[in-house]
C-alpha cells in the first residue's frame, strides 16, 4: 500500500472532542441546550466545517425532529398541572358526576380514542399526556364512589386498565385512517405481488375489526367493574348507580 493511500485511511478522531465537551458541560452542571449546542459547534468545526455549515446541519435536524422537542415540551407542563391539583379536580369533579363509574367512562375514552385516530389525530391523547394525569384520576375517583375505599392493587390494576384502553383505542383506530403507515404497507405489498388495492378499501376492511375490539374491550371493562362490586359488597354506591 502506498504511503499516500495509508495517509488517506487514518481516521480522524478530532471530531470526537464534541463528546469530551458534552460530558464535561453535564459535569459542570451547565445548561443542556447550550451544551449540545456548542458540542455540535465544537465536532463540526473540528471537522473542518464552517460555521454555516455547522448552522445548516442543526437547522436541519431541529426542524426534522421538532416532533421529539414538542413531545418533551409537554411533560413538564403535565407535572406543573399535577402539582397544581389536575388530578384532585379531575378526581372531584367525575365523583361529583351521578351515574359515572369507572367502566363507562374508561368506555367513553375508548370510543373517543377510536373515532379520533380513526381521523388521523393520534395524538390527542396518549398516556403521558391524558391517561396519567386525567384518565387513570378520574377512573380511580368513580371506582372509589361506585365501590368505597380501594386497595393499592385494585388502584393499580384501574390505572392498568385505563392505559390498555388508550392503547387498544389507538391501535385499532389508526388502522382506519388511510394514511397510515399500516394501510400504506399493506398495500405496497399488495402491490408488490400484482395486487392493486386502494387504500380506502384497506381501510374499510379494518371497521369490523376495530368494532369488535371495542366491544371486546367494552365487555372486559364491565367485567372488571362486576368483580370490583363483589370485592366491595359492604360498601354500597354513594350515589344512584347500577355499579356498572
């Protein structure tokens, strides 16, 4: 090999000076922001780019991964709301709903989950951002007036329940949408094996299945509301209601 094809094959290990920065930034307990930020500067100056081409680069992954960043954005506005007595409204208010127990409600939640994935809006709702500070509290909240005082386990299982509604809600809705990446991949394989199948057409056949998931759900919802009425026979319901 020639000297100048064993220059060309040395790697250069100075653009990795950014992570150096990048833990030592963390250690200084300095701002995250602006420590990524200038690590990137650091890695891409390092690596012989100019400072617009540094700019382009995190132009580009900011505005193509801006999703992430709205994502993140919400978890702290949710703890505020939390530590600001979201959950003890939430609860308040369904225990001061006549004839709302858990089981209708986590039912309502389904259906709407449905409908609006069914539409494209997947993303209202979700566990983070619905189920744990306002599903799962008021779910509790009917039990508990439907049923009395509940144990830590039963809670749990409410809030398991609660979050298996959302995901059934959201799984079997999306499949309606046309545009979603499901339909899209059934029927670029289709299409691959001399199938052509529209869309909408996939789509449609997805109802009955979505249907039946919801009443199977709906069922299963009921059903863990019976046992809860069996476990709590001494405490009958504070306000008028079937416990169902």
């Amino acid at each position: 090999m020639s000297a100048d094809a064993v220059q060309h094959a040395v790697v250069d290990y100075w653009p990795l000076i950014g992570v150096a920065a990048v833990v030592l930034g963390f250690a200084l307990r300095l701002n995250a922001a602006l420590v990524v930020v200038a690590a990137g500067f650091v890695t891409g100056l390092a690596a012989k780019l100019s400072p617009l081409d540094v700019l382009d680069i995190l132009g580009k992954a900011f505005t193509e991964k801006r999703y992430l960043l709205l994502f993140l954005v919400t978890l702290p506005v949710i703890g505020l709301l939390e530590r600001h007595g979201l959950k003890e409204r939430a609860q308040a208010w369904i225990a001061g709903l006549r004839g709302a127990t858990m089981s209708r409600l986590l039912t309502a939640y389904l259906l709407l989950r449905q409908l609006l994935s069914a539409i494209g809006l997947t993303s209202v709702g979700g566990h983070p951002q619905t189920v744990r500070p306002l599903v799962a509290p008021m779910a509790e909240a009917a039990a508990e007036t439907s049923h009395g005082a509940l144990s830590g386990d039963e809670r749990e299982r409410i809030r398991a329940m609660a979050a298996g509604t959302d995901n059934v809600g959201l799984f079997f809705g999306e499949d309606i949408f046309i545009a979603f990446g499901a339909v899209l991949l059934i029927q670029g394989f289709f299409a691959d094996h001399g199938l052509s199948l529209e869309p909408l057409r996939i789509a449609i056949w997805g109802i009955p299945t979505a249907v039946c998931a919801f009443l199977i759900h709906a069922w299963r919802l009921r059903r863990f509301e019976r046992a809860l009425a069996r476990a709590h026979p001494q405490d009958a319901p504070v306000r008028g209601g079937d416990g169902a």
